[in-house]
C-alpha cells in the first residue's frame, strides 16, 4: 500500500511538472479586441521562428492604410509594469484607421514578464479592470520590469555586458530594455530583442516609439528621448506639445545608453528611435498602495492621453521634416480622454469585428 502510494505521489508530481513546464512554453494571451483599422495579425516569432511558442513571443497588430506613406513601429509592455503604453497601444489596436501609411504595434513588447512580480511593489494587484460600454469590465494584467526567471535557462550573471559593450547589473539582462539589439541565440530576453530588431529591419520601419512610465516625480516623468538622427523631430513634437499646454522635456540618446532601445534602434536599424515616459503611481516608492488607475493625481487616462498625444506629435514632426506621412482617425485625443475616460475609447466584449 505504501508502495502504491509513493508511485502515486511520484506519478502526480511528474504530472504537475509536465503541466508547468507545458504552460510556461506558451505565451500570454491578452484582452485585445482588434478594430477596423487592422489588417493583418502576426507573431513576433514570425521575426526569430524560435521564439515560436515560448513566453517571449507576442501578438503583431498590422495597420495598413492602402496608400503610400511611412511605416511606424510603436510598442507598449517593454514593462509589464508601466500600463499606459499597453493601453495607449491597445487602444491605437483598436481604434486606429489609417488613412496613410502603415501602423505596426505590438502592445506587449515583453510578453514574458507580465505573470511574474519582482518583489519591487507588493502592494500593486497582478491585475487591474476597465469599466467599457455597459458598464463591463475588462482586466488587464500588471506585470514586472524584467522577465520571469523561471523563463530564463541560467541564472542572472553577477555582471551584465550588452553586444555594443554597455555594463548592468546582472539582473538587468532580463530587462528587455538593457539587452537590445539582442542575440538570436541569446537567452530568452536578448531573443525578444533581437526579434524586434528584425521586425524593424524586414518591416522597413520609418520611425519606432517606446513606450514607458517613471515614477511619479522621478526625472524621466513626462520625457521624450530622441536618438541623434530623430532629435530635430523631438524639438518640433515637444514644442507642438507645449503650445498645446502639454509639457514634456526633450533628452537626446546618448552614446554610453547602450542596451536602451531608443539607442540601438537608432543605431541598428534605419528608423528614427523615441522613447516615451509618463508618471505612473505604481512605480513612486513614497506611494503606499498606489492606484494605478484612479489615483487622483495621474490617473491612467491622463497618462494614456500623454502618451497617445507624444506619439501624434512625433508622427506630425516627422512629416513637418520631409517625411512620409502616417496618419490615421479614431484614436482620442488628450481632451477626449481627460473628458470621457478610458472607457469609451476601448471596445466592448460585444463588439464588432
């Protein structure tokens, strides 16, 4: 009997090894409920086959608009814990038609750290919701900074030393935001980077735009950073933001950022780089139980509108510089979103398509 018993438990735990092995091979999937506007839907594996079924691939949204114009690459979730670019891309999912051009977005740019909590805030959910239209909520998942260890094959090295020689922590070598322009035989992470790079480089991307939050009162709150060849079209987009009465501070990209996309986008592909950062409560270490939706200060719709208004302005500046267009209808201004909320601006689970 007590023999039966010890296969029993052997049996079960083999069992359960084989279901958390099996779930953590595949992605996440997320609430996105694509709109008109989108023509085609994609994997970033279609970049690098070998992220093909693992946690770091994640789902490319294509926008083609039919006419000629720029192609644009903007990405939320490079932290899973910084939910305005999520959203503001989501929302771009589902709301943008283009009318020139070619928007591609991919709303969780690392896939593989949103079911994983780094310790850093304990006090924020894993998840957060949305009231839609009916009053229906949809929920949204709030991750980590860096990948999820158990997705890593080795540990972190004490010293983390990027392709083009910048030196971090090394933990930071699961930071998507540290290892670009990746490895294709990298770990986990540096392979998520380099599938990005690909898809700017086959994609032939005009221009490419990160999206991030800081702390609130930090110093990358409300800040555009511009590589070297996209700087004149920082200043334009600042100064268009500012007349508007939204101010943003403007950084250039500086050589010793290696690893940060906005530098080895700049320098690795032909696409003009940005990064964007707004103020989320959640990442404010003098915050206690920080809410990262309706804290009265910076709301998530404020944030959303920042950053949905930064990526408007650049794609203005660019073409006020002599590029191409990409234009598109449908996505809120700032004013509608301080107006109505995020509500309005996200498709109801009855939606169509």
């Amino acid at each position: 009997m007590a023999k039966r018993n010890t296969i029993a438990l052997i049996a079960l735990g083999v069992m359960v090894l084989c279901m958390a092995v099996g779930a953590s091979a595949m992605p996440a999937l997320h609430d996105v409920r694509p709109g008109y506007g989108v023509t085609a839907i994609g994997w970033l594996s279609d970049y690098h086959p070998p992220l093909k079924g693992t946690p770091g691939d994640t789902r490319v949204y294509y926008l083609d608009s039919g006419k000629p114009g720029a192609t644009v690459y903007v990405q939320g979730g490079t932290h899973g814990n910084e939910p305005a670019g999520i959203i503001a891309a989501t929302i771009l999912v589902e709301r943008a038609i283009p009318t020139a051009g070619r928007l591609i977005v991919v709303p969780y740019g690392n896939n593989a750290n949103i079911d994983y909590n780094d310790q850093y805030r304990l006090d924020v959910p894993p998840y957060f919701t949305i009231e839609v239209e009916g009053g229906v909520p949809r929920t949204f998942r709030y991750g980590s900074r860096r990948t999820n260890p158990a997705y890593e094959a080795q540990p972190d090295p004490e010293v983390y030393v990027t392709l083009d020689g910048g030196v971090h922590d090394g933990a930071e070598i699961r930071n998507l935001n540290r290892v670009h322009p990746g490895k294709p035989d990298g770990t986990l992470t540096e392979q998520i980077a380099y599938a990005i790079n690909r898809l700017l480089i086959e994609e032939k991307v005009d221009v490419a735009i990160d999206l991030h939050e800081a702390g609130v009162g930090d110093r990358l709150e409300n800040v555009l950073v511009a590589h070297q060849r996209a700087f004149m079209a920082g200043v334009y987009a600042v100064l268009n933001l500012s007349a508007q009465g939204l101010h943003f501070t403007l950084e250039p990209s500086r050589p010793e950022f290696r690893g940060l996309s906005h530098r080895e986008w700049g320098d690795h592909t032909p696409a003009l780089a940005f990064l964007t950062e707004t103020g989320n409560p959640g990442q404010t270490s003098e915050y206690e139980n920080p809410d990262i939706v309706n804290d009265p200060k910076n709301p998530l719709h404020e944030r959303v509108g920042r950053q949905l208004a930064l990526i408007r302005a650049v794609l203005d500046a660019t073409a006020q510089l002599g590029l191409p267009p990409m234009t598109y209808e449908g996505v809120p201004t700032y004013a509608d979103l301080v107006r109505d909320g995020l509500g309005p601006w996200l498709n109801a689970p009855t939606a169509q398509p």
